[in-house]
C-alpha cells in the first residue's frame, strides 16, 4: 500500500490572534472576577459574603488594585477582539443567522446529551447565542463597572443605568451572568475535550 507524500494538515479551526484574546481574556476575568469578590464583602449587596480563599488582594485597597489592572487588561482585549471581528467579518460569518427553530431544537438536544461538536468551525445556534450573550455581557459590565468606579465623570451613563446603586446592582448581575457562563463553559470543555485542544493549538 502506497504511503501518501504529503499529509495535509488540519484546517485552522482558531487563528491566533484569537486564542491570544481567548486567553487574556480567561486571565483578566480570573483577575477581576475573584478581586471584585474581595471589594464586595468590604460592602456586600446581599447577606452573604465570597470566601476570603476564593478572593485576591488580601484587603480592599489591594483587591481595587488587582480590578483595575483587570480592568485595563479586559477593556484592550476586548476592544481588539470586537473590531477584528467586526472589520474580518467574522461577527457575521460565525454568529448569524439565529432563528428561534435552531435555538429550540440545539437547546432540546443539548438538553439530551446528543448537540454535535463534530465541525469545530461550526458554532451550533446555543454556542452563538452564548457567545453573543458573552459579548453583551462584557459590554453592560464595563459600563456599569465605569459608572463604580467613576460616577461623577460618567454622568449621563450613570443616569442611563439608574443611578450609582442601580449600576451596582447591575454590576453585580452581569457578573454573575458571566461566571455562570464560564462554569457552563468549563463543563462542555471538559465533555468534548478537543475543544480545548483546538484553542491551544488551533486545530
């Protein structure tokens, strides 16, 4: 039996620049999301306060010190991340169309265990609403988290998010929102582990 001369590679399912954003970004939100734990049990929202060992920055002043470098980290990325997929067109390419006939019959067979992950350059309809969601969610945690940090040079976004306590509110939500959706991710890598593989190597 003839040996092929020459193997051709795998197609790129994740180009660079993307798994570089992918990962910065994984960093960033670790950075933000466990030292913004540490600056809400300094004044809680609710009755309930994160574990200190689940938190970064030792005290307050040093957690506010770790968000805000976060903070630039996930901004920049994120800026670059949305323009190169807006300009590449690949905004349009990966996540449209959406209709809610594909959304319900991924979201059911996702539901039983049987959501195809054969094509990794393919997004079924759950992941780009995901993914959306994940885009939206970063944006409404920006802005609010400006009006935090910022509320009397951030007057008319302020106003725009109801004032500086309902900006926390929803500071606070967007998190949650985002968290839930890293878990929820974590749990799909772990399913169909060549989804990682291709973020690491891009095939």
């Amino acid at each position: 039996m003839d040996t092929p001369m020459f193997q051709v590679k795998p197609a790129i399912v994740h180009p660079l620049w993307l798994r570089l954003c992918h990962w910065l970004n994984a960093l960033a939100m670790l950075i933000m999301v466990t030292s913004g734990w540490r600056i809400y049990n300094a004044s809680p929202l609710f009755n309930f306060n994160f574990p200190s060992e689940l938190t970064l920055g030792g005290w307050l002043g040093g957690a506010l010190q770790w968000h805000f470098a976060g903070m630039w980290l996930f901004g920049i990325n994120g800026v670059i991340y949305l323009l190169i997929n807006i300009f590449s067109g690949r905004l349009k390419r990966k996540f449209w169309p959406l209709s809610p006939r594909a959304l319900i019959s991924d979201f059911i067979s996702a539901l039983r265990g049987k959501l195809a992950h054969s094509d990794l350059n393919h997004y079924n309809t759950v992941q780009k609403l995901a993914y959306l969601f994940v885009m939206i969610d970063g944006i409404i945690l920006v802005c609010s988290g400006f009006v935090v940090w910022k509320s009397v040079q951030f007057p008319l976004l302020r106003e725009l998010l109801g004032g500086y306590e309902s900006a926390r509110l929803i500071h606070f939500f967007a998190m949650s929102g985002m968290v839930g959706f890293v878990v929820i991710h974590l749990i799909m890598v772990a399913l169909v582990p060549k989804t990682l593989l291709a973020m690491l190597r891009g095939r």
